[in-house]
C-alpha cells in the first residue's frame, strides 16, 4: 500500500488533506509540531482528528520557541488583528505569518518520512486564499520538494491538493468525502484567537466563515457549539433549517 506523512495541524486544510488521502488508497502518519504556539488547542484539535480518522501513528513533534518573534500567534505581546470583515484586512504578508515555519516544519517531515520509507508529504497549503503567506505558494513547494530530494538523494513528493482551490471549493471537497470528514471538521480549529467556539473577527476565522458561507453549507464546528449551547445560529442562509 502507498504510504503518506501528513502534516496535521489540526486547522481545517490539513485534516481535509489527510481523509484526502484516505480517500486516495493512502495509508496516513501523521505529525503535528508544537513549536510553543500560544494556543494549544491546536495540538489537541489534531490528536481528536487523528483518532476519528483511526491513525495508527501520529506524533507530536516538540520543536521549542524557534518561532518567536513578532507574530501574535507565537508572542503574546503582540496584539492579534481582528476587521470587521475580509475586504478590511491589508494586502500583502498578515502580521501572524511566522516566517520560515513551513520551510521548518516540511524539512523536519521529510526527516521522518526518510526514516520510516515514505517517500509522499501532504500538507494543507492553499495559494488562492494564502494571504500574502509566501511560503504557501505552489513556486515555494515546487522548489523545496527538489532541494529536500537532492538533500536526501530520494525522491520527496510534496502533495498539496488545496493549492488551488478557493476556500469554498476546500468546504466541498470536505463535504464530498467520507463523513468522517465532516465529523472531523466540527473538532478543527482555525480562529487566531485560540477560543472555541471562535469569538474574534481574525482573518483565518472570516476565511473560515466565508468559504462556509459561498459553499453553501454549515460549518460542522459551528453546529457542534451551537448544539452544545455555547453560541446562536448565524443569520445565514448555510445555516437555515439546521437547529
């Protein structure tokens, strides 16, 4: 069987990717790094999903506070950005992009994957909605895959199914897979914020709520703390008929 490492961070893109790749006839690991984010929801967003999807190996990587510079997602002295909308946010790099974090996270997974004989990464980048990330480019992974392959004198592929998809089209994808998927949804976390349910008008948590929104469906994380008593429906119409 052809096998997978897959970066989990326990947002939405990525565990779209992983049952992605159980869809795919893949047999998926499965890592997930804490690098001393300031929101360890992540972290146990990812072992939750990685259960539903009945991953047999998934490691949390340890990688300590390399990132710790100015993104408010790594330093609690800067303050998060929150609009009232997308359209109101700047061009351009976001101030919570971490620089050389997908360059760190995809070498040190293509260490495990040279260890344990997998020669297939997936990860959950996506250009068309990438906000100024610049290391979520199709150009960055295409030039990686070939330096970490010359690196380790074997053949990396790095997948990346949601480059080009808008994210409604990343919604229907979820939608169209097995419901684990979207099961497994209503337990990522995406909100910058680090609260669930989400609270803050972040860019990563509007991006959400509008890709939710044009796909024409619910969000299953925002059912799962509605039914839960946390929060009232949103006034959309993906939402109308669902309580």
């Amino acid at each position: 069987m052809k096998k997978a490492l897959i970066v989990l961070s326990g947002g939405q893109d990525s565990t779209t990717c992983l049952f992605w790749a159980l869809d795919k006839g893949y047999e998926c690991s499965a890592v997930t790094f804490n690098y001393n984010q300031l929101h360890s929801i992540e972290i146990n967003c990812a072992k939750k999903i990685s259960e539903i999807a009945k991953i047999k190996e998934h490691i949390i990587m340890d990688i300590g506070p390399i990132f710790s510079g100015d993104s408010p997602l790594t330093n609690p002295k800067k303050e998060l950005e929150t609009k009232k909308n997308l359209d109101s946010f700047d061009d351009g790099v976001q101030n919570t992009f971490i620089p050389s974090r997908n360059i760190v996270f995809l070498s040190l997974a293509c260490n495990i994957a040279y260890v344990k004989g997998i020669d297939t990464i997936i990860t959950g980048v996506c250009e068309t909605d990438y906000a100024g990330y610049p290391d979520c480019r199709k150009d960055f992974i295409l030039s990686l895959e070939q330096t970490v392959s010359l690196g380790l004198d074997m053949k990396i592929n790095i997948l990346t199914p949601l480059i080009k998809l808008k994210k409604s089209e990343i919604v229907q994808l979820a939608y169209n897979l097995k419901n684990e998927c979207w099961k497994a949804l209503a337990y990522t976390h995406t909100s910058y914020c680090g609260c669930y349910p989400p609270i803050g008008n972040d860019h990563a948590s509007l991006l959400r709520e509008k890709g939710f929104k044009d796909a024409g469906l619910p969000d299953p994380l925002i059912l799962r703390a509605y039914r839960e008593g946390l929060i009232v429906l949103p006034n959309t119409a993906n939402y109308e008929n669902k309580s």
